[in-house]
C-alpha cells in the first residue's frame, strides 16, 4: 500500500499480490484536522486487502530539504504504525503530484474527476517507483 498524504485529500494505491503493478486505490477526503477517520479507513482497508507494507510518500521541498508537510506526514506515519503495527516506509515523492497532474490532463480527464483522482494517482506513482527499487535491491 502507497499512502499520498495530505491535509485535505490523501491518496491510497495497491500493489498486486505479486507486488509487480501498482494501482490507484481510493481518496479519502478529510477535513484537515481530526485524522482519526482517514486513520480508520486505511487500517479497515489494510485488513481488507491483506496489506503487509506501507510506503508513505515524503514531501520534501525541492532542494531536499524537510518540510512542514513532511513532519505531518511522519506524524501521520506514526500514527498509523500504532494504530496498524506496520512500520511504514517513506518515499521521496517530490513531483508525484505534478506528474499525476499532467498525466490525468494528457488523458483527458479534467474538473472535478481529476481533483476525485490525482492523489491516487499520485500514491500509485510512489507505490510503482518503492516496487521497481525493491526489484533492483534483490
């Protein structure tokens, strides 16, 4: 499972069993504030699916250095891993969303789907780029 969090919308990808394919997933919609309901939907979504690995995308900034968003983003991670008991992995997702973005519009998707869509397509981007590397590692 690949997580694109972010204050108002975050983004849910799912690998295959054979981790070979990523795929966008769903988008909880939140209000910023209280976490709590996007923490329970991925923890049922992570008993539902059998998910054994989190990877959380890390936002930092462009000349890679840490962010306000990127501490949120680890708060996030924590709390999810007391919540679930997985450990989770961050990966730099810097551009995730911008090329989520170009890629949705180069496939005509616009308005109100491509808001619906982009942070899942921006966690698959994330899921699909954790994959590769694990298959070079091995």
């Amino acid at each position: 499972m690949a997580i694109d969090y972010g204050t108002r919308r975050v983004g849910i990808a799912l690998s295959d069993v054979l981790r070979l394919t990523a795929h966008g997933f769903e988008t909880i919609s939140w209000n910023g504030e209280d976490c709590r309901f996007v923490l329970d939907r991925i923890a049922q979504i992570i008993s539902e699916k059998a998910v054994t690995d989190i990877v959380i995308g890390q936002p930092r900034r462009t000349d890679g250095s840490e962010s306000e968003s990127q501490k949120k983003a680890q708060a996030f991670g924590s709390d999810l891993h007391s919540l679930t008991g997985i450990l989770p992995v961050y990966q730099d997702e810097r551009y995730t969303t911008v090329i989520a973005s170009r890629y949705l519009r180069e496939t005509g998707v616009s308005g109100r789907n491509k808001k619906n869509v982009v942070d899942q397509v921006a966690a698959e981007i994330i899921l699909r780029e954790y994959l590769e590397t694990r298959r070079v590692d091995k």
